[in-house]
C-alpha cells in the first residue's frame, strides 16, 4: 500500500514538473493550432482533439512551439492519439505519425460499405 502511494505521488510530482516545463506560450499556441486545424489528422473526427507533438516535448523541448512539430489527433472513437501518435502505448512515440496518418485517412475516405450496408 505504502509502495503503491509512493509511486503515485512520484508520478503526480513528474507531472507537474512537466507542466511547469510548459511555457507559457503553450495554451495560446495550442489553441491557435487546434482553431485551424480542427479535425483528426487521421480519421477526420472532429470532437475530442488534442495537439500531438510529432517530436516528443520531453525529447524535444526546443520543438514545444513549433507549429512544424504538431498534428491533430482524437483521443475517442480510434483514439488516434494513443493509436497512433504512439502505437499504442504512451511510453513510446511513433516517428512516421505523419505518413501514417495520411495513410489511414486515405483508408478512411476510400471505405467501401458493407455487405447489406448502401
């Protein structure tokens, strides 16, 4: 039980020396971003948005504000943040987020109906 809280704590102190890593610029930039690009990169959706760093901030903080270094993605439906921002598990990023995207979109839109389905 003790372990268990100990780890907690460690995991909510990292997190908020991450946020307070964030400049201060960083809500105006990802609003600005999110406003003009406002649907998922990859299925189109266009509710549940977050602004993925293609380059991870933790990796690369020198990239945080770069408009270069964001894509759209949805975090329901596909979740496509976790899917594939970061195949799948948020300890790891994907470097082809990008490409992969493009490429999943085209699936997307060139879905044919089902059997039965018009």
């Amino acid at each position: 039980m003790i372990k268990r809280l100990s780890l907690l704590l460690i995991a909510v102190l990292l997190i908020a020396v991450i946020a307070d890593a964030r400049s201060s610029q960083w809500s105006r930039v990802r609003n600005a971003y999110i406003a003009e690009h406002n649907e998922c990169a990859a299925c189109g959706r266009t509710s549940d948005l977050q602004i993925h760093h293609i380059r991870p901030f933790n990796k690369f903080p020198e990239l945080e504000l770069d408009t270069g270094n964001l894509i759209t993605l949805c975090v329901s439906g596909c979740n496509c943040h976790l899917s594939i921002g970061h195949g799948g598990n948020f300890k790891y990023y994907n470097e082809n987020v990008v490409e992969d995207c493009k490429y999943f979109r085209r699936l997307v839109e060139n879905r044919l109906p089902n059997r039965g389905e018009q």
